[in-house]
C-alpha cells in the first residue's frame, strides 16, 4: 500500500490536514476522490466530494470526530477501580498545586491524537476544545501521535463499535466536565457498514473484536451488550482492574498490542488468585493482591498458554518482576504511595474514589425489558435494569428503587422511601421524591448522569446526590437535611432553579 512519511495510507496522511466535524468524516478533502471501497456502503455518489461525508464513507487508517453518545460498547464489562482512580486523579486539584494541567486534559489531547496539554486557561473544560490546547496541533499530527488513539468499527447504519478505550472515555463521561456531548475523535479500524446486523456481529467475533463474557467469565450473547457508554451500563469485573494495576510490574503493553489483551489476563489470573479473599476497599490487601498476581504473570514461561490461544509473550509478560528492582522501588513501590504523598499511588487514589461511591441497596425484585401499565412498588427493594416502563411509577413507604440503565415514560413519585437510585436513566415525567430515610441517588460518583423531566425535592433525609443530569423543567427543592449536593458536576436545567437547588 501506497504510505506517507506518517507510515499512514497515503489517503489517512491527507486526512489528518482536515477539519473533523463531529458527526462525519473529511476523506481526501483536497481532490474529491471515491473514499468508499470494499466494506462501505456510501456508494461511489454518496463517497465523492470535497465536503464532509457519511461515516459510511470511512476507511481503515481514517479519523472521525465523534461525541461520547454516539458510541456503542463492544465489551460488557470494564474494571471499576481502574476508571475510579482516573475519576479521582481528575476531580483533584493535585496537579495544579504542583505546577501543571489536570491530567484529564494530558488524556484528551493523547486520546484525541494531540500529544499532551500545552496550555491550559482558567476555567478549560474538555466539552470545549477551544479552552486548552495541546502540544501537536491538529494537521500535524505524526505516527507516533496517532498511535495511542483508540479505535472503532463503523457497523450497519453508520453506526460506530467502540473496539478500544471503553475505560478511557468512560472516564471522560463521567468527569468533572464530562457529558454525553464531549468530543473526540477516533481511528477506524473497519468499515462493516455494508453488512446485515447479523453478518456484522459474525464478523466482528470472527475477528476478536468484540469481548462477550460477563464479569464472571461466562458467555454473553451480543445483545447483552450495553447500548451506549456510561460506568452504569457496564458490570464490574474486578480482575480487569487487577490487571490494569499490574501494568508495568507483571507485564507490559506490548507494540500492537490485541484488543481485549487486559480481559485475557484477567481470565487467567481468575484461576489463579481468588480476589474475592483480599479487601478491595482497603491498600494494604489490595496492593498484596497486586503483588501476588503480578509475581504468577513475571514467572510464566513466554510460550505458556494464557488464554485463547494467547501465549504470555504475545500478551507482553515482564522479562523481570517489577523491571528487576525490590519492591521499595520501581513502579510497585509507586502503585502503592498513601494519598498523603506528595504523588500519591494509583491504588490510593482509585480507592479514595471507590470510597465515595453510595451503594446501590441488594435486589430483591428485577425487572427488564419492556413493561407497560403503572408499576407500584410497595416493599423490598426493585430494580429496573435496561428496562423500557412505560406508565407512572409510585415508590411507597419503606420500599426502595433502583433504576438503571432504563426509560421511564411517565412520572416518577415517591413518599417515605427506603431509598431510591436513578442512574443513566431517561425520565420523561417529572420526579417528585419526599421524606426519604434513606439516599436519594440522581447522578454522582458511579451513577451515570440521566435525562429527566421536572425534579421536587422535599424532607429527604439520607443525603441527595444530584449531579450532572439534563433536566427539562423546573428543579425545586426543600427541607432536605442535608442539601441537595452536586459533587462538583452542575446540572444542565431547561427551567427555574428554586429552594435548596437554586445553585445546582
């Protein structure tokens, strides 16, 4: 194949001199050539021009600018604690103090194929480029640049799979700054547009892109995939964590590294290590697991068998434990520094978050898929996953609901609950909730922001996280003990602000 000095297609290199507006994609903008080849279904009229073009029109090696909502997963799960310590690490104000940019805006220029941040105005969000920079400009952009931007598949309709960086954006989404609407742009790996959904999803596990097993390793069928990205929509698998923090001290990222390679680690190391004896809310436990499971990865043979074929080499097993040095040193003595360090540790840090995070209450009725007709939920506590309820929902005194993942056409009422939790949720009535005992959760750390009608808070008095939601109508709230407490993340409200919300 004919490439440019970026070591790109010659057509990718002439891309990356143009503007990518969210939504399409620019392909060979200075001549006007047919993008569309094998695999697109843009067709020869539609992929001609000099204009932006239909995603249809991508090819492999090419840039898209896309918006975080557009996406869809092609994994179930995702390690908590990994995105927990890049949650934490970008809420703090850390690395201000020492003289330097927040660390989410170092993520997004090198997500975004940009370098690092290079500058940094007070205020800077990553929902608006234009208030920080980064140290490669766009249409500068080299091979090496490129080279940790993450990646997706455009499938049946145009639709863009997420085949790489499921943590990193989830991340994003659920930042100080973060929303559905955020930008960044993505390398596409392939162009399957033209094929049945059915032909797609044959391909795409022919292929190994696509991970279906669940947090326990058992087989998911493509369906169970979450539809849009959002820490609510996924499973915790905490191996995949474990994995993520052995990085550099058990094994290395190697150069082309597979998709999934963390999740194949992780299916070995769960007959190995049983995390489910260790403390994953305490650093001392933890980090013994860290050392132990890293230890097992240093010590495997390369040509040992790790999973699917994949031997420990290919999947980047150290050549010496924690690079040869003791453990006071190196990168395991880095992981494990106490957030009282001047540099605390990833593990502290993931921890100090994990910590802040409210439990949602154990189910004792499920609910999914679609139901139509009032739901009344009058003891225990319910849980609505993935579901479509299409009528009024009224929570009664002492019972709790949990509502995730889930549309709601209708209202939602609840008086002298024992607790009601409404995360990555769309609501399209209002919600009135009043005299809860226990926590009223809309949004905040690991609940995933919804969109909602009309919000009443009133008398709740086991704490209120309200925080990051689109709400279209008014937000009123009283005699809560304590206020409503956004956690640093504004609502986006279409209406009056009253009471105890006045400033959310």
């Amino acid at each position: 194949m004919n490439r440019s000095s970026t070591g790109l297609p010659r057509r990718g290199a002439r891309l990356l001199a143009a503007v990518l507006a969210a939504g399409t994609v620019v392909v060979g903008a200075s001549t006007g050539a047919v993008a569309a080849g094998p695999g697109g279904a843009g067709g020869a009229g539609a992929c001609a021009g000099s204009g932006p073009l239909p995603r249809s029109c991508a090819q492999p090696g090419d840039l898209i600018g896309v918006t975080l909502g557009e996406l869809h997963p092609t994994q179930a799960v995702l390690g908590f604690d990994q995105v927990f310590y890049k949650l934490g690490r970008y809420g703090s104000d850390r690395d201000e103090a020492a003289g330097g940019f927040n660390k989410r805006f170092d993520d997004w220029c090198e997500t975004n194929g940009q370098g690092e941040a290079a500058s940094v105005s007070p205020g800077a969000r990553l929902d608006d480029p234009a208030s920080f920079s980064c140290t490669v400009p766009l249409g500068q952009e080299t091979e090496k640049s490129i080279a940790p931007m993450k990646t997706a598949v455009i499938g049946p309709g145009g639709k863009l799979y997420l085949t790489d960086g499921h943590h990193t954006l989830t991340s994003f989404l659920e930042g100080p700054d973060g929303s559905t609407r955020l930008p960044i742009r993505l390398r596409v790996t392939d162009n399957f547009s033209s094929l049945s959904t059915t032909a797609f999803w044959q391909r795409m596990t022919a292929e190994k892109k696509v991970w279906l097993r669940d947090e326990n390793n058992r087989p998911l069928g493509v369906e169970q995939l979450p539809d849009r990205l959002g820490i609510t929509n996924f499973r915790d698998d905490p191996y995949r964590s474990l994995v993520y923090f052995t990085r550099d001290i058990g094994y290395e990222v190697p150069d082309g590294a597979t998709e999934f390679l963390e999740f194949s680690w992780g299916s070995w190391l769960r007959g190995e290590h049983d995390a489910a004896a260790y403390d994953l809310t305490s650093p001392g436990p933890y980090l013994d697991l860290v050392r132990s499971a890293s230890k097992s990865m240093a010590a495997l043979a390369p040509d040992a068998v790790v999973d699917d074929g994949k031997t420990a080499a290919q999947l980047g097993r150290i050549a010496e434990w924690n690079g040869g040095k003791k453990e006071t040193g190196g990168e395991f003595a880095k992981l494990g520094k106490p957030l009282t360090d001047a540099k605390p540790g990833k593990l502290a840090e993931a921890l100090d978050y994990k910590a802040r995070v409210e439990p949602a209450p154990t189910c004792t009725t499920k609910i999914t898929g679609t139901r139509n007709g009032p739901l009344t939920v009058t003891g225990g506590v319910t849980c609505v996953d993935r579901a479509a309820l299409r009528g009024p929902v009224t929570v009664r005194a002492g019972a709790a609901l949990v509502l995730t993942g889930s549309t709601l056409e209708g209202p939602l009422q609840a008086d002298r609950a024992a607790g009601i939790h409404v995360c990555g949720s769309g609501v399209t009535g209002p919600l009135a909730i009043s005299r809860t005992t226990g926590p009223v959760r809309l949004g905040g750390p690991g609940c995933t922001a919804n969109s909602t009608g009309a919000v009443v808070l009133t008398g709740n008095t086991g704490g209120v996280l309200l925080a990051a939601n689109r709400i279209t109508g008014p937000v009123a709230c009283s005699g809560n003990l304590p206020a409503p407490d956004t956690t640093g993340r504004d609502n986006e409200v279409r209406g009056p602000r009253t009471g105890q919300c006045a400033g959310v």
